[in-house]
C-alpha cells in the first residue's frame, strides 16, 4: 500500500468549489449561489441514497471511497476515487416538473509518492 500525506492541490474549475479529500471519504462543497433554486433534496451522488447536506450557504455531499458508487481507477502514478454530484427531482404524486440536469464530476488523487490532490 501507499503512503498518504494529506497536501492539498486544488484544481478548482468553479469559484467556491471545494474537494476535500481524506483519509477514507472524499466531500464536494458547493455555493448555494451556483446552484440558484436548488433544493438539497434533489441533490445526491451516483448512489440516489447519498444524499446533500445544506448549510445557509453551501451544500455538501460526502462519500466514503468505497461507497456512493465511487469509482476507482488507477494511473501510473496515483489512484483517482471518482464520484458525480446530479440532480434527482424529487418524486410527487401528479405533479409534473421540469427540473435541469445537473451533472458535477469529482474526483481525489491519491498519489503513490504521498501527493493528495482533487478536482471539482
């Protein structure tokens, strides 16, 4: 097994946006103000069970690096943990909503020479 020393490099493609990788789960933050009129009920990961949780002014989604349908793949210098934030509307009995796709990719670079980096 490798080392991990927890460095962060952040390659941040939205202002605000955070990966946060650890030990054993990686965790996305995202600004209320770049999701405008989302509500943290239709927000979760690949796995529909792995749900946002929501300050006044982010929502965060969490997942442990083997669970949420994480993926795994590993590169000749790192192992990358992946995971996607999408928007799932909420299910109501004859209402009909038009609800935008929302479709987040992420992912924690877990170096073999003890680097950790992310990108959201």
């Amino acid at each position: 097994m490798f080392s991990l020393l927890f460095n962060f490099l952040s390659f941040i493609l939205a202002p605000g946006v955070d990966v946060q990788c650890n030990r054993d789960n990686m965790t996305i933050i995202i600004p209320k103000s770049l999701l405008r009129g989302i509500d943290r009920e239709h927000l979760r990961l690949l796995d529909t069970t792995c749900k946002a949780e929501e300050t006044s002014g982010h929502f965060s989604l969490t997942t442990p690096l083997t669970g949420c349908n994480t993926t795994r793949r590993q590169t000749p210098t790192a192992i990358v943990y992946s995971n996607t934030v999408l928007e799932i509307p909420v299910a109501a009995e004859d209402v009909v909503t038009r609800v935008r796709e929302i479709e987040i990719q992420f992912s924690c670079f877990y170096s073999k020479y003890g680097v950790v980096s992310s990108v959201g």
